[in-house]
C-alpha cells in the first residue's frame, strides 16, 4: 500500500503523542531548602504549603539561579548543586511521587538567600521612601480613588490615592497573617474602615497620590491580658478589654511575639497620653530617655527567605508617626516564646479579621504594654488601638 505524505506524517504525528503519554508527567513544587545530603545530593524541601518533599536531581538536572523579581527565564544563568545552600527558594519541575512526598527532579530554579536579602532590603528602602499607610474613608471605584486618613493622631490629613489600569491591588485573605496569601482584588472591594498600604508617587502639593501596588485588609488590634496559656496548643485565653469577652489567640510560625523593654513602654504611654513630643520611642525625647547601654538597636527590617514579610506588605512594615517607625522597632527586638507569658500579662494583639470574633491569629502580639494601657482607657484607648498599626507591617516571625 502506498502511503501518502500526509499519511506518513500524521503516522509521526501519533507515535511522537503516544510516546509523550507513556512519559510520567511532570509538575512543579516550590519551596524552601530545610536540608541537603552531602552525600546523595538529596534536597528537603519544605513547600510554601507546609509539606516536605525530598528532591533527587536527575543525572544531568539543570540548575539555574534566577534573580527575585525576575520574570522572564532568559535572565537566568546556569549554576551547579555545589552552590545552593539551606534557606534558598528552589522551584523544581520533575515526576512527583504519588504520595507526593519525592521528586525526581529535571530542573531546578534558584533564588538564593542572598539575593532574596538584597531584594528585601531594596523593597524595604523603596516602601519606606515611596510608601503611604492610612485607614479607608471613602473609596470611588468609578472615579479610581480610595481616600485615605495618614499621618499621627492630632495631626491626621486626609489622602485621595489614584488607581489605574496598571496599580496592583491586593487584599489579605480573612483567617490569614500572610502576604503570600493575598489575592488580587477590585477596588470595589475595599470599604471605609479598611487599613491601605499604597506604594506610588505623591503630587508636588502633597494631596494627591497614584500608586503603581496597593494592599488592603480588615485588621483587629485587641488589648488584652492573658487568662491563661496553653503553649502545647499555641493559644492564649484572653479578655479583650474594649468589648470584656474572651478570645483565643493562636500564634503560629508566622506570629511574631515581642515584648517591650519598660523604658520604651513608658515612652510610647506618655507620647499616648499627649505627654510627650514626637520622636522615635529612646530617641531623648521627653519621656522616651535615652536608650540603655546594650538596649534594642534601630530597626532591622528582618524578613524569612522567600519574598515579603510572612504577615504584611514588601519592606517589613513602617509606622509613620509620633512614635517612629513602630513596627520595625517591634521586628529589632528579640522574639518571645509562649511560655515567656503569664496570666495577668497584658497584651496588644494585631490580627486580621477573621469569621469569628472569639478567635484570632496573631500577626503580632506585643507584651510589655501595661504602661500604655494604663496611660489610656475608653474611647482613647479605641483611637490608640486604631492608630498604632502593628498589623500592616507584617511579621517576620517564620520563614516560608
């Protein structure tokens, strides 16, 4: 029998497929480095869902070293396994095991810590010169406006901030402390009450504002003492002191857990209480003093492996107001452990708001506050808890 070319090709064209369906399929996982075997080259990788998975490159698997925020693969230069290290984001694509727990991987991508470091920094550089955080007073979906109130309590100004076609809108999902979880969003979505971190550039006159990237969220900042501790579960029984009901408090890996030196404590509640002029809480203002020989540094701007803060937008955070740049303050200090706490402790919790008001995650829970909860009360204490945003910052408190 004769066979035409078409024939001829469409034979090709069938065995090429059947071939390709007998191959095992091959997918992506993407994570952090936890582990590397020196000996069998092995990689644990720990995914940005939870989960381990050991990865054994192929013989022959290209690795390559991709800067972060890159998006094209053409930037990308060839690397060998000698050069990654525990704490690099690797995105690997091969035949996943069936229980998904093993990879033979073909290709892996690398951004290494050290370059995720840079990156952050630079993020944080830019949010911090370029950046604007308020709470949402009006939003004009039409129009492509959120106004926005900014600036320290007695002192408050209001912002109308321009969305375009090319801004970058995001919002925290509810029950979530991480960036990483944003989703993209309208700009319908965002509602008065709402807190707004916007990155862009302000007008000449300073009353106009058009941001290239703008994240949204409905944050609770709770004050609070503790009722009891249960570190084996991570929660805290608390009574918030604004409403007098109990809520749990559950701290996870990206919780980040500080507590104020007194001297800060005491600043921060006469800067509060209106007792003390503006200034970074040590700064020598009256009522900061001076901070102590071997006492907390300036900010650090500290953030895990693998992108923006775990609870907050790119840069680590910033408060700008009376009291300085509070949540990188927060970020220079140590972290505390659970059972660092006590009942009685008194607390400010920030969390997003999640579908039962009895239960939240902490984003950032702060102990050593008695000062400043002592120093306001009643509707004060409301504005304070709505003005000093621990929240938007996010914490560093896990890496991914």
């Amino acid at each position: 029998m004769k066979i035409t070319p078409f024939r001829c090709a469409a034979l090709v064209c069938l065995a090429v497929g059947t071939a390709a369906a007998q191959q095992p399929a091959r997918t992506n996982v993407v994570g952090a480095i936890k582990a590397i075997d020196s000996t069998t080259g092995q990689i644990t990788l720990q995914t940005d869902d939870g989960k381990p998975v050991k990865i054994t490159p192929h013989t022959g698997a290209r690795f390559l070293r991709l800067p972060p925020g890159e998006k094209s693969m053409a930037n990308a230069t060839p690397i060998t396994a000698k050069d990654i290290d525990v704490g690099d984001r690797v995105l690997a694509r091969g035949e996943l095991s069936d229980d998904k727990s093993a990879m033979a991987a073909s290709t892996l991508v690398i951004m290494t810590k050290a370059d995720i470091a840079k990156k952050q920094q630079a993020d944080q550089a830019e949010w911090q010169k370029r950046g604007v955080i308020g709470m949402v007073t009006a939003v004009d979906a039409g129009a492509g406006t959120v106004t926005i109130t900014t600036g320290p309590a007695g002192a408050k100004k209001a912002l109308a901030i321009t969305v375009n076609a090319q801004t970058s809108v995001r919002r925290y999902s509810p029950d979530s402390v991480k960036f990483a979880d944003t989703k993209p969003a309208a700009l319908a979505e965002i509602k008065p009450g709402d807190q707004v971190r916007a990155l862009g550039t302000k007008s000449e006159d300073g009353s106009q504002y058009t941001a290239d990237e703008l994240v949204a969220g409905r944050f609770r900042n709770i004050a609070a003492t503790i009722i009891a501790i249960d570190p084996a579960a991570k929660t805290l029984k608390v009574t918030d002191l604004l409403t007098k009901k109990p809520v749990v408090v559950h701290v996870n890996a990206d919780s980040t857990l500080r507590k104020l030196p007194a001297y800060i404590a005491s600043g921060i509640a006469m800067r509060a209480a209106g007792g003390a002029p503006g200034g970074a809480p040590g700064s020598g203002g009256a009522g900061g003093g001076q901070r102590p020989q071997g006492g907390p540094a300036g900010p650090s701007g500290q953030a895990g492996p693998g992108g923006p803060p775990s609870g907050g937008p790119p840069g680590g955070g910033s408060w700008r107001g009376r009291g300085g740049d509070m949540q990188q303050m927060i970020q220079s200090l140590p972290p505390i452990k659970l059972e660092d706490l006590k009942p009685g402790d008194a607390l400010i919790v920030s969390s997003t708001e999640g579908a039962d008001p009895g239960h939240v995650t902490a984003i950032t829970l702060v102990a050593g506050v008695e000062p400043i909860l002592t120093a306001t009360g009643g509707s004060q204490r409301a504005a304070m808890l709505g003005s000093w945003n621990l929240d938007m910052g996010g914490g560093a408190g896990g890496e991914q």
